[in-house]
C-alpha cells in the first residue's frame, strides 16, 4: 500500500478513463503503453511517470496534458440530481461535476482581468418567494422573478442566456451523452451558475426550459445545494417546472395568444404558441391542462390531428417545428473570451481551452471576430 497521498494525476486519469467508459487495457492501447504501465500510473504506485506517457495518456483521453496534472476544482455547493447512478454513470456525473467548476473558475478569472464581474441581482426574489405558500409558490415566484428582470407580462423571453447573465448568473453550455441528465445549477465563489446539457439528442426547447428549471432551484430551494445528495425531490421539482412554464409562458401573454389564434385548427394553435414562446409542444398542451381547457387525453387528440394534418406520425421524443441550435447560445463567456485574447490577457491556446475547442477551431473563430466589430 503506498503510505502517501494518491498524486494529482493518478486520480484524474481514473476519472477520466471511468467518465469515457474504456477499461484500462482499451486506454493503455490508445495511449500505446503497457496495461501494467498504465495501472501503477493510476494507482499511484509509479509516482514520477514518463512525460511522454503522461502526454500519450492525455492524447488518448482527448484531454490537455495539464488537465491531468492540475487539482481539480470542485464545486461546494451544486445541485445535480438524477436517477440511481451507477459505474461509468456515476463516473460521467463526476466528470461534469469537475467540468463545471473548472468552467465557472475559468469564467471568474476573465472576470477579474477585464474587472468585468456581473453582480448578482436575484437575491431579493429569493427572499419574498420564502414567504409565499407551497401551493402556488413556482408560478408566484416566476411573476416576482419577471418583475425583478423588468419584464413586461406579455413579453416572450427571446435570450434567455443573456438575460440571466445580466442579473449575475452565469450559464455554461456542454454536451454530455449521460442518460437522465439536462442540467445543473450552483452557488459556488463568484455567483450562481447554470449548466445545461446541449447534447444533439436533447431539443432546444427542452434546453431552455432545463435553463428555467434550474433558476426556479436557485430561487426556490437555496438549502438544497449539496453535491453529495443524488435523490430527486419531487415537490420540489414540481415548483421548478411551475416556475419555468410561468417563466418562460407568462399566465396573461399565454391566454392573449390563445385568444389571438382561437380561428386556427388545434395543431397549429399550439404550434403557433410554443413557437412565441420557445418551448416544446408539450409545455403548451399542459398548460392548457392546466387552465382546464382541455382533458388529459389531449395527448392522443394531438397526435391524431397532427397525423391528419401533416401526414406523419409524431413519435414520443420528437419536437415538431422545433428549434436550432443557434436559438439558444450562450454569449458572454464567448464575448469576455474575446476581449481577452484581444486585450493580450489570455494566449489563443488558452482562450481554446476555456472553449473546449482545438487551437485551429480557435484560430478560425478570431479570424471570424475580425468581420465585424
């Protein structure tokens, strides 16, 4: 047994390696090392490693030389809740756990070079929804949230990324192929944050509406913040869909557009309206059940008609006329990034890590700056 403390490296590559689901022998024929090499790396009994099979390990891992030396940030006070996880499940919500604090630690050090730092301004909603009943308190504090970001009631919220980002929340984008997982939020050094899972297989609209959730946790459920609690909440995930859907679809804006569409089929009313309001389909068909509009069988008198109407089948995770990518993108690490790099804060290298980019991509994106101003 080795009687001192495991080195840095030694626990990023396990992490590592467990996060990409590869056993040790399919990364130590990636890295191009022996099997026993790569196993006294990672357990800590080869303590002064090769350089060049520290650098062939991090090729193999798609990762940065230093991100396997450095100690990795952590984040105090997270909330990522899911279902039961287990083996490389497990190791994958580690994994984001770590990408995000180093995220948001990267985040915050641009802030301080450009002494660009967004203070946070929610802090009072938090305080007046405490107070508010049980029963209605998602839809009560998505109206005191509106109000607090100067929102007009019948204004659709068209940035949803740069509007939090004004009042001091920072928003960080990564795909991950983890099962169960859109988002999660945090309340670490240097303010709120939330991360949110961009990953191809999950729509716009539910990014989106990930994004809300998680403010309405921030808002709604301050003392749930603990990285060790895995089990989901049901009343308290209930407040946060309630506070999204009233968030993102304002009670009198929603019923102006119902009113205005009341001459169009079914189908297209409800399309119109998600469409207005950037949100899926089946946000709009429960508010409506919600409203006590329409029955619960909404669902099956939804898929028939848009199968009369447009000719195909609506399958269970498909979002019709849905949403691209570039409806939703996150803007102001980008911005700062550039500022940065243009201000000689940060090298080009740098400014790709910070992205999770390679040089050339970065290198492409700057010519691209050059455009426009």
């Amino acid at each position: 047994m080795i009687s001192e403390a495991e080195p840095i490296f030694s626990g990023n590559i396990r992490r590592l390696r467990t996060s990409k689901g590869l056993t040790q022998q399919q990364l130590a024929d990636l890295a191009e090392i022996s099997r026993i090499a790569l196993r006294d790396i990672e357990t800590g009994k080869t303590r002064e490693p090769r350089v060049n099979n520290l650098q062939s390990i991090a090729q193999a891992l798609s990762v940065n030389l230093m991100d396997l030396l450095a100690e990795p940030p952590r984040l105090k006070t997270a909330r990522f809740r899911s279902r039961k996880l287990k083996g490389r499940s497990l190791a994958q919500r580690e994994e984001i756990v770590f990408w995000s604090a180093r995220r948001l630690k990267d985040f915050i050090d641009l802030e301080e070079r450009l002494q660009d730092r967004r203070p946070y301004t929610l802090a009072n909603v938090t305080e007046k929804a405490a107070k508010l009943s049980a029963k209605n308190r998602g839809q009560e504090a998505a109206a005191l949230t509106r109000a607090a970001l100067k929102l007009d009631d019948n204004e659709p919220i068209r940035n949803i990324c740069g509007l939090l980002e004004s009042a001091g929340i920072k928003v960080c984008l990564l795909s991950s192929d983890l099962d169960g997982f859109f988002g999660l939020s945090a309340q670490d050094e240097g303010g709120p944050v939330i991360v949110v899972n961009t990953a191809e297989q999950i729509s716009v609209e539910r990014q989106i509406f990930t994004t809300a959730h998680e403010l309405g946790h921030l808002l709604l459920h301050p003392g749930a913040y603990d990285t060790t609690q895995m089990e989901e909440n049901e009343k308290e995930e209930k407040q946060a869909d309630a506070f999204a859907g009233h968030f993102l679809m304002p009670p009198a804006a929603f019923e102006k557009q119902l009113q205005q569409t009341s001459g169009l089929p079914f189908v297209d009313r409800v399309l119109h309206i998600k469409r207005i309001f950037r949100v899926s389909y089946k946000a709009v068909l429960h508010r409506l059940i919600e409203l006590g509009l329409v029955a619960d069988s909404v669902w099956k008198r939804f898929s028939f008609e848009y199968k009369q109407q447009y000719g195909k089948t609506l399958s269970q995770k498909e979002e019709p006329f849905a949403l691209v990518p570039v409806d939703f993108l996150e803007d102001r690490l980008s911005r700062i990034v550039r500022q940065a790099v243009e201000r000689e804060e940060i090298s080009l290298s740098r400014a790709a890590e910070i992205l999770g980019m390679n040089l050339q991509a970065m290198r492409e994106r700057a010519t691209s700056w050059r455009v426009t101003a």
